[in-house]
C-alpha cells in the first residue's frame, strides 16, 4: 500500500475513532484571529463531520460570515498527544437538513434531541477540501478527499435496520464485542449499537462512544452481518 493510502486509511480510522474535535473558525469580533470551540461530532455517509450549533454561539455566527472551518481531532487516549496521531479536517461548513442523518446523530448524541427545534440549533455538514495528518514524528501527509472519504455501501434504512435487529436480538453479542476490546460495560444500562459504515461501527457503553473497526472493509449489509457474526465468535 502506498503511503498516501496508508495515511489515508490512518487517519480515517482516527476520524471515526473519536467523536469530539476542536472546530476553528474565523472570528468575526476580532478579525483575522482564529476561533476554537470543542465540538461533538458524528460522520454522514462519505464520513464528512456533521455538527449541531447553535444560532446564537459565537462559532455559528463566524461561520453565518466565513464558512471555511478546519475541525482538529486527537487520539484522546495517548500519553503523550505530541508524539500521537492527530487529524486537521479542512473545508465548508453547510447547512444540513436531513431527517435521516439528524436521526443517526441522535443516537450518538441522544441528550441533544430536538436542541434544533427548542433551542434554535441546526445541523451543518462539513465538506471536505483537504486533510493534514500527523501520524507520528515525521508522519506527515495531506491527505486529499478522494483518498480520504469512504461511502457507505448501504441505506439509511439498512443501517437503522440492523442497529435496531442488534439491539434488539442481539445484546449479549454486543456485551461480548465490549469485553473482546476492553470496553467499559455499565451492568445496568447495556451497551447498544448507535452507528455502522464500511469500516467499523460504533456503541454506547457506559455512557461512553466507543468505535471498533471490521477486520476489512464490507460492500453490503450481508458482509456486516457475516463481520458481526465472526466477531461474536470470537474467544475472549
């Protein structure tokens, strides 16, 4: 695999692993300087970040006047983040209105339900026009948006589907994925599936978003199952 592919492939993998990023945008109150607020985040389809802001925070008004937003994310867990990977997603951010994604961001998210209906927040996606990675020291790349953005090779509807059939069906199974990982487990709220795309999916455990990754890349929602399966039965 050349390099470019594999800092590309890296730095997805640490994209999706994390799910809160520094969004900096430029400040209206004092021209010229960088803004940067902590924000949570969850992936569309092409895995682009998608936020919900408010109307009156002071990152949305920036962004109402110069939509060109950079999202920096971290491995949160390293010792020494210096020597760790990190990400700087760069591009536009743009209004969203999609019911289906305000959907899957409120699985991830569920506290934040109805904010844009109550509270005046609305979603923006964030259109990608080039990622810098640090995959280390002397790890640098620029990773462009065909290299970087994978689509996800099932619906809306299909993701929702199998989510609620794991959920549902299947919580021993999840238990099971949480002890393969490490993976905190709160006994008296099990952990549940929020999320599925090409790479990997997504739980809640302990209050906790947590991201495990397919062994390969699937194509469709058989090879998701076929990959859930075979990590069900996996030993501890």
């Amino acid at each position: 695999m050349a390099k470019t592919e594999q800092a590309a492939k890296q730095a997805r993998a640490l994209f999706y692993s994390q799910s809160y990023g520094v969004l900096s945008t430029h400040s209206t109150d004092l021209a010229g300087y960088p803004f940067g607020s902590i924000t949570p985040y969850c992936l569309d389809s092409l895995g682009q970040p998608v936020i919900l802001i408010s109307s009156i925070a002071q990152h949305t008004r920036n962004i109402s006047s110069d939509n060109k937003v950079s999202l920096l994310c971290h491995d949160t867990l390293a010792t020494d983040p210096q020597a760790s990977a990190r990400a700087t997603y760069i591009g536009d951010a743009v209004l969203l209105n999609d019911e289906e994604m305000a959907e899957r961001y409120y699985r991830y998210f569920p506290e934040s339900r109805d904010f844009h209906r109550t509270h005046d927040f609305s979603f923006y996606t964030i259109t990608l026009k080039r990622l810098r990675y640090i995959g280390g020291f002397g790890q640098i790349h620029w990773v462009e948006p065909d290299n970087f953005l994978s689509e996800t090779p099932f619906s809306h509807a299909d993701e929702n589907g199998m989510i609620e059939h794991m959920n549902h069906d299947h919580l021993e199974a999840i238990q099971h994925y949480c002890e393969l990982f490490n993976i905190e487990i709160d006994a008296d709220n099990p952990a549940t599936l929020i999320g599925i795309d090409a790479n990997g999916f997504h739980l809640i455990s302990a209050n906790k978003i947590n991201r495990i990754e397919f062994e390969q890349a699937v194509t469709n929602a058989m090879e998701v199952r076929t990959a859930l399966v075979e990590l069900a039965r996996k030993p501890k």
